[in-house]
C-alpha cells in the first residue's frame, strides 16, 4: 500500500509542477479542464480525483497521451510466452 500512495504523491507533485510551469493557477486549471475549483485543491492536497476530472486536467496541460499507453505493456507469464507472440 505504502508504493500506491508514494505513486499517488507523485503523480500529484508531477502536475502540480506542470500546472505552475504553465503558469496557470488552480482556478484558471479548473475553469479550463471544466473540473470543480475544489476538485482541483482536493487533489494537489490529498491526491483524490475522479478519473474523469485526471483526464481532463491532463488534457489541459497538454499531457492526455500518456494515459493512451497506461497497461499497453503485456504482462507475460513465462519466456515462452514472450517468443511465441513474435
């Protein structure tokens, strides 16, 4: 559990140096990506979000490709596995 929250933490500290590189505040983040202002200060707080409101905040910041590679990467159980699929 202790790796889920340091992920979590920062994931959080990652977008919220975006945001400040961006120069955007937390208000003109939440107008933009259309997410509650206090969505916005829940997550750079406490790390909670909808995935929803994530997506869209990556979006605003330019980032929304990353998440089309989250869990691309097969799993493999076994070398055998792996030449068989080439």
């Amino acid at each position: 559990m202790a790796n889920i929250l340091d992920t979590k933490q920062k994931l959080v500290q990652r977008i919220k140096a975006r945001r400040r590189e961006g120069k955007l505040s937390q208000s003109v983040l939440s107008q933009r990506a259309m997410v509650s202002l206090g969505s916005v200060k829940r997550f750079e707080s406490t790390g909670e979000i909808s995935l929803t409101s994530l997506l869209r905040i990556a979006a605003v910041l330019g980032y929304e490709g990353d998440f089309d590679r989250l869990f691309e990467r097969k799993n493999y159980q076994s070398l055998d596995e792996i030449l068989n699929e080439k």
